[in-house]
C-alpha cells in the first residue's frame, strides 16, 4: 500500500493556519531555497495576493503579464534565471481538480544548466498540489487563505454568495469546467453549482432578483433547497419543482429565480435541462457559434405547484456550452448602448482557444470594457463547459 509522502504527512499534521510555514520549512530544508511564497487568486482572478500575516505589506502581482500569472494561467511549471544573482525561482501552480487557487513560488541558487534539475521541479510541483490539498480542507478552520484572496472588503452579500459556490473550476477526464461572477467584490443573486458522480454531471446557473442581502439570501434559499433534492436522488424535473416549492413557501411570488437546471450523462453525452428563466446557453461546434434555445418554463417560486418537464439534447467531443446571465447580454455602455448579441459572439469566438477556466475572466474582461468603469447595474455569471466525452474503452470512468 503506497503511503503518504513525508510532506503530505507534514501537512496533515500541522494545525490550519500553520500548513503553509510547515511547506515552506519543509523545502527550506529540502532544497536550500532561498524563499518560497505562496499567492492566491483573488476573487476577480485578477491578482495572486500573497500569503502571510496581516496586515500584509507585501504587493499582489497581476495574473496577466507577470511570472507566476505565466504559472497560473498555463497550469505548468514556470522558471525565470536571474543570472546577476546565480538564482532561478521556479513559479508552480497550486491546483486541485481542476480548480486553480494560486502559485507557488521559490526561489533556489541556479545549477550548472542555470535552472532547477528535473527531479527538484517535479518534486516542488508535488508540495504545490500537497498544499493545494491542504488549504481547501483548511479554509474549513481558518480564516487565513480566505483573507488572503481578497484584494478589498466583500460586502455582506458578496460573501455570503462566495461562500455558496462550489469552486471556479473543475476537470475530469470527460470535462473541463469555469465560472465567473462580476462585480467580484459586490455580487448581489447571481450563482452557480455543480456536482459530479460516478457517470452524471449537475450544473446549475441561477440569476437571482433583487439586490444585497435580499438577493443573496433568495439564491441561498434556492441553491440549499436544489442540492437537497440533488442528494435525494430525484430527478431533474423534482429537484426544480422541490426548489420551486421552498422558494414560493418563504415569499408567495414576490421573489423568483431565473435558473438553468443541467444534467449531462457522462457515458454518453446526453444532457437533461429544465429551462426555468433567462440564463443563456450558446454552444461552439466546429468553430460555429450558436445560442441553443429551450423551451421556457415558469422561474423558480413565481407561483405555486409549477410542473417542469425536463428537455434533452447531445453533447459531442470537442462542443464548447457557454452559460451566461441577463447581466451580460443586457449590459449597457455610458450612452445606454445594450451589449449587442453580435458582440457577445464575437467575445465567445475570440476565446475559442483559451482553456475553459480561462475563458469567464477574459469574456467579462472584455464586458467590462463595454460597460465602463462605473458601478454596474446587474450581476454578470459567465460559465463555460468543455465537453471531451468519454473513451469507449473506459465504460466505468475514472
């Protein structure tokens, strides 16, 4: 039985807050580094903010154009020489299926090829994921990675709707998964979920009404009220028909959500789909962009004992979905310009090559410069889905 190396022994060891000065001991020790940093994402995945005690008085480095956002972004090694000083600093991403949280960065005297020897790299590349482990169970105990990632305050709502969500990004061997919410730090209803088993993908996209605590509490309600029929083990239409119940309970119609309900069959690629509201899904097959329509139903808890029937359709290898809330596509510029759909076609053409997890960022990124720099006036959810399927030799899955 193979057991747990001496690092992830150390870790497991070491209380919460304690894990990442136990790692950075550990390869001190390990390979005479000279430092060894770690930073987070913040939660616009717009800066990797470093780790430490706060308050921090070190900078945060910028995700596009810098060295550990070269890291970050490929989810590969990255090594830059300082030749003056006879050092190199191997920037490392710290990832855990599929869900990118940071990088890890030490920095070690050169050897003779002026870089890290293969076995040392891949020996750091085994701490990072070590750690990234670790600080997902962690932030269980701690409030440490949690402070670290924010580049300003969240406001009530905001935190309470972050901590809802499942992650930004996951993988397995039949997808690739990544979502985005803006504005990062002031959310208001907008969410998204997802869960995988043995051979079924649930992804859900809510766009929620109102605004501040009352819109956050609204999704909670609904998010809450779907995952309990989701680990019931009810079926698509009865888990929205469940939430449309809790929903309509606690306020008679005054609130709803608009939500996107998705079940993909991992062995085939069949998806299930109850459409009950105005989240948008677009799909890129062959290089060609197009929005899929569904048959509209009722949003969640608008009225009392709604039925939802559940429609179908097929994935292929190589199809990308893009789900994408009102916020997005009815964004308006400062002269009251909406978003156009051409535009948004455009923006999703544009980033047909980047990697799933990338691809929210850079899409709101490009809304953003739409919209302007003011306040907006709604939520903007991107989510985007890379289908691989699954390889007939493989029925079981992974």
């Amino acid at each position: 039985m193979e057991r747990p190396s001496a690092v992830e022994r150390a870790l497991r060891e070491a209380a919460p807050h304690e894990i990442f000065d136990v790692l950075r001991s550990v390869i001190e020790h390990r390979h005479r580094a000279h430092t060894v940093d770690l930073l987070l994402a913040d939660y616009a995945m717009t800066r990797l903010q470093p780790v430490g005690v706060l308050p921090n008085t070190r900078a945060p480095v910028p995700v596009h154009d810098s060295a550990p956002g070269r890291a970050f972004g490929a989810q590969a090694p990255h090594c830059v020489r300082d030749t003056w000083a006879s050092t190199v600093t191997a920037h490392l991403p710290v990832s855990v299926r599929g869900d990118r949280l940071g990088v890890l960065s030490v920095t070690l005297a050169a050897d003779e090829d002026g870089g890290p020897a293969a076995e040392v790299l891949a020996d750091l590349q085994e701490c990072a994921d070590a750690l990234a482990h670790e600080v997902v169970v962690a932030e269980r105990d701690t409030d440490l990675f949690l402070q670290a990632r924010r580049a300003e305050r969240l406001t009530l709502a905001a935190e309470m709707q972050w901590q809802l969500l499942p992650g930004r990004s996951c993988a397995r061997p039949e997808y690739s998964l990544g979502a985005q919410l803006e504005p990062a730090y002031s959310i208001f209803g907008d969410s998204f979920d997802w869960s995988a088993s043995a051979d079924d993908l649930y992804v859900t996209v809510s766009n929620g009404m109102g605004e501040g605590i009352h819109a956050a509490l609204l999704t909670n309600l609904c998010v809450n009220a779907l995952r309990n029929a989701r680990r019931a083990g009810l079926s698509l239409s009865d888990q929205a028909y469940l939430a449309d119940q809790a929903v309509y309970g606690q306020h008679r119609g005054d609130q709803y959500l608009s939500t996107l309900l998705f079940r993909f069959h991992l062995p085939t690629g069949e998806v299930e789909v109850v459409d009950a509201g105005s989240p948008r899904v677009w799909r890129v097959r062959d290089g060609v962009v197009e929005q899929i329509a569904f048959e509209a139903q009722m949003p969640l808890g608008m009225f009392e004992d709604t039925d939802y029937v559940a429609q179908r359709f097929q994935v292929e290898p190589g199809d990308r979905l893009l789900f994408i809330s009102d916020g997005v596509y009815d964004a308006l510029s400062p002269a009251g310009e909406k978003y156009s759909l051409r535009a948004l076609a455009a923006s999703i053409n544009s980033t047909r090559l980047l990697p799933a997890p990338q691809v929210p960022r850079v899409m709101l990124q490009e809304l953003l410069g739409h919209r302007g720099s003011g306040p907006a006036a709604d939520d903007s959810l991107v989510m985007c889905l890379d289908w691989h399927g699954r390889e007939a030799s493989d029925p079981a899955g992974p």
